[in-house]
C-alpha cells in the first residue's frame, strides 16, 4: 500500500499522484503542466498499460490534461469522476488535443523552411475521442467500489463545475487506510457554484496550497467594481480585455455582466457588446446550464426559479469561428472581450492582446490566478514589451487585476477545510503550490496547528502500512538538453515504446488461457516482428 507524488509536487500545474493498493493500480489527476516546467516529475513507476483507474478531480487541465496522453501510451482502465466532470471533459480533452496539433502544424511550418526536424503533438484528438470512452460519472456522496479492497466517494469542494475531493478507503492486510484528496479547494462566496463541503476523517490527507501563504483580504464587490472598469475604459474608447478561463472563470464574468446590466450601472454606453469569444467557454456554458439542480448555488436557483437565465443578457455575442474571432477587432465600438486561455498562453485571447496591449486606452483585465512564467504572470509584474506571433508588441494598455476573484480558497480558507476533520490525520501531504509555498504552508500546519505535515518533491513514495517513507523525493532542476543529445525517448518513438509495454500487459493478462488461444498470439506477433525486423 503505497503513495507516491509525481506532478504538482512543489509546483502549481501538472497534478498527479500514484497509488497501489489491494492490487489495484490507481493516479489521482494526470494534469498538464502550464508555463515553464522548472523541476523534474518523476514518472509513475508502471507502464500506463497497467494502470486500472483514473480518479480524476475535476476537469481543468492542469489535472486531467495528460489523459489522452496515457491513452496513446496504452491505458485502457475506467476514468472515475463526477458527472459533470466527465462532460466538461468532453470538450475540454478535444479541445486540447485540437491545440497540441494546431501548434505542432504551426511549428512545423516553420521548422521546414529552417530544416529543423519535424515536431510531434503531445497528442492527438484520436487520443483524446479514444480516452472519452473510459469515463465514468458519478453523483456526489455516493459510495463506489472499485474493487474489491477499494471503494471512493466525491464530495463537492465548490472550486469548479463538478470539482471534487475524493475520499479513498483501501483495504489490504486486513488493515484499512483512508485518504483523502482535496483537490482544489473553492472559494468561498463565489457566484453560481455552490460554497466547498467539509470532509471530518482521514488517516492521511493529500491537499493543495495553491495560496498558502496569502489572504485573498476582505470580499470586494466584484460588480461594482467591474462596472467601474466598464465605464472608465468605455469613456476613453478602449476595449476590455479579459483572458479567462474558459470553465468557470467566462461564466462568473457573465453572472456579473448580466447584474451590471440588469441595474444599468454602466451608463452612456447603451446594450454594449460583450463578446465571448471561445467555442470551449460556450461550450462550457451550455453544460452549466444542463447542471442546475446539482451544481448551482441558492442564489442562482433563486433566478433560475424566477424565470431568468444568469448566464445571458442583451448584447451578449458568442464567436464560435475564427472569421468571427477576427470581426471583433475590426469594430471600432468598445466592448467587452472574454477570451481563453486564461494565463495568456494559448487560444485566441493571444490575437486580442496583439490588438489592444499597445493601446493606452484599453485595459487587460486579469481575474485568475497566473502561473510563474506565463504570459499572463509577465504582464501583472509589469513587462513593458512582449512578443506575440514573432512580432514585438508595446504594452501600453492598462493592466489590471481583480483582487480576490479566485477559485481557489486563500490560506484562512485552507485552514478552515484541513481543521475541519474531527480527529487530526496520521499525515498531510501537501502539493500543488509554489516552490516555498508548499513549505510555508507545511510548516504552518505543523508549527500552529500541530499535524504532522510534510511537502514532498517528485518522485518521494510513502508506505501507507506502516506509516513511514520508502523513498524521499529530490528537488531535481530540469536539465538543459544538448541539441545534439535526447535525453529520453519522446514523439512518435515513445508512442511506439508504450506500445510495447501495453502488449507485455496483454501478454501477462493471458497466462493461463487455452494452449491453442496462445499459440495463436504467439504467431501473431512473430508475424509482426518478422515484418518490421531491421
């Protein structure tokens, strides 16, 4: 029985965690990293073919991004999540498998025309339709076994449709352990989704820390003053800007713009345009709209049951094309413009930012957290040039940053979830956070409230059994590859070793089976060696 961390592991993006238990082989998330990596994650030490589950949070891709990547390496266990979780999946796995291979087709342009070796997406949209099969949704609170020895439950932890803590209870030597998984934990007093939901027991506890060290401060009034930043920049000409995440964050701004509406706190600007300007985020919308009676808070209820949409309103315009996307900056009218990806980093919001960050009149409003090197952390700390599409673009516009207006809860509101468990955990492992965060907040726990917390790097793994550590993680700097030297195996050739790894899996799941059925198998594969043997 034993517990290993892997992705998010003194570092925000990239969760992943591995556990085995009762014969049962298990990742908690498999997210993708955002910004730039600075430390190795170690990988999990199974093929991807011997994987059983998936239990999968919730559905940004910093946690379920690297799925169709097990897929293409084999997996074909059960991915277990919430119910909504599993539709957002649908279009948010296409969506970054669309963005892997528009990418890799960009820089393979321009790797040609240079001579440079062809680039590999990390995936495919094969990987990811492949990998949409294997999830299974399930509703909050309900006990699920796995198998025999395993059994989980999801309760809502109010950071994003669907999210969830997962509680985890594994038998195996007659002694039974529980964990549980806090994912990200939600904010509280955020508009639409319900308030985070309490866990009271656990031996250990593996919880994030996104802001450990900091205090989100008093709740402003987001409305007041968004419609503030509405009218300023409106009365000067400029447009605003907002990169959003496409779940989530692109629904919040619609609540609130609907409100600013509704009491025409913005003046002399008529119905103004608020373009949505992401197929994903309206998407995105219509699943929140088909999850009401689970997901939604009292507040929105209370609308829904008054006959109002909270999610829409006059002038409201939705790009779903790219000669759409393109129409926006040919208008000359201020508007409002809410597009992914949220850290800057990708999608369309890159094209909007060409057009407005030289321009003084125009605001880049930010409303998410911002990962250390990405484009969006660089603006907030005040870069006065970047590049976008190879063109160096002046940022003259005014940069902008709702306080506070996070999904994540601050570091009262992690105390107040971890102090919630009646009787203190064996152990809490905390994750998912900053470098020293992950410490501050270790030691925090450890110092003031005396629960015995650790903050492990990649690659540490902890007998769950008897209570102590089989390995120590090490904080291992990603290494600068020499152009003329692979480091590891990557591309389509990593592709062909996974599959090779997936037919010893086969292989071994057959021990046993009828002579005549594995001779067969045998043959099958001399054939297939004798034709690619060079």
């Amino acid at each position: 029985m034993k517990l290993m961390f892997s992705g998010a592991a003194h570092e925000v993006t990239g969760s992943c965690h591995y556990l085995e238990a009762a014969g049962v082989k298990m990742l908690i998330d498999c997210g993708m990293e955002q910004g730039i990596d600075y430390y190795v994650n170690q990988e999990i030490p199974v093929p991807s073919s011997e994987l059983d589950y998936v239990l999968l949070t919730h559905a940004h891709v910093d946690h379920s991004g690297m799925i169709p990547l097990l897929y293409g390496r084999g997996f074909r266990g059960r991915v277990v999540c919430t119910e909504a979780t599993k539709e957002l999946c649908d279009i948010m796995l296409r969506d970054s498998a669309h963005i892997q291979e528009f990418e890799a087709e960009w820089k393979n342009r321009k790797a040609k025309r240079a001579g440079k070796p062809e680039v590999v997406p990390i995936y495919t949209m094969e990987d990811a339709v492949g990998c949409l099969q294997l999830f299974s949704g399930y509703p909050y609170k309900e006990m699920i076994p796995l198998a025999e020895g395993v059994e989980i439950r999801f309760t809502d932890v109010g950071h994003l449709l669907g999210s969830s803590s997962i509680e985890i209870w594994v038998t195996e030597e007659e002694t039974t352990r529980k964990l549980v998984f806090s994912g990200d934990i939600g904010n509280k007093n955020q508009p639409i989704i319900k308030d985070p939901e309490y866990t009271t027991e656990a031996d250990y506890v593996i919880m994030e820390s996104t802001y450990g060290d900091r205090l989100h401060g008093e709740h402003p009034d987001y409305v007041e003053e968004l419609a503030g930043i509405i009218q300023r920049t409106f009365d000067r000409g400029g447009n605003v800007v907002i990169p959003s995440f496409a779940v989530g964050r692109t629904q919040q701004l619609l609540y609130y713009i609907r409100q600013i509406k509704e009491e025409n706190m913005v003046t002399g600007h008529g119905t103004f345009p608020v373009y949505v300007d992401s197929p994903l985020a309206i998407e995105a919308t219509n699943i929140f709209q088909k999850n009401i009676v689970s997901c939604f808070d009292e507040e929105a209820m209370s609308l829904v049951m008054q006959g109002i949409n909270p999610l829409t309103f006059d002038g409201l315009k939705l790009a779903i094309t790219s000669d759409q996307s393109k129409e926006i900056n040919f208008d000359r009218k201020p508007k409002v413009i809410i597009s992914a990806s949220g850290m800057c980093e990708a999608g369309r919001i890159r094209h909007h930012l060409k057009h407005n960050l030289w321009k003084k009149e125009s605001v880049i409003l930010f409303i998410g957290y911002q990962a250390c090197n990405t484009l969006g952390r660089s603006l907030l700390e005040g870069a006065k040039e970047v590049k976008l599409f190879g063109e160096t673009i002046q940022v003259k516009a005014e940069i902008r940053r709702l306080e506070g207006m996070s999904g994540h809860a601050d570091q009262a509101g992690l105390i107040e979830w971890i102090t919630a468990f009646e009787q203190k955990p064996k152990a809490v492992f905390v994750v998912h956070g900053e470098d020293t965060v992950c410490d501050v907040f270790a030691d925090k726990l450890k110092r003031e409230y005396s629960i015995q917390s650790y903050a492990p790097f990649s690659g540490a793994e902890y007998d769950l059994l008897e209570g102590k550590w089989i390995k120590v993680g090490e904080k291992i700097p990603i290494p600068k590859v020499s152009s003329t030297k692979k480091s590891t195996p990557s591309g389509v050739y990593a592709r062909l070793l996974a599959a090779g790894q997936r037919l010893m899996t086969v292989i071994k799941h057959n021990e046993g089976g009828a002579n005549k059925d594995l001779a067969k198998f045998a043959d099958q594969i001399h054939a297939l060696c004798d034709k690619w043997d060079r």
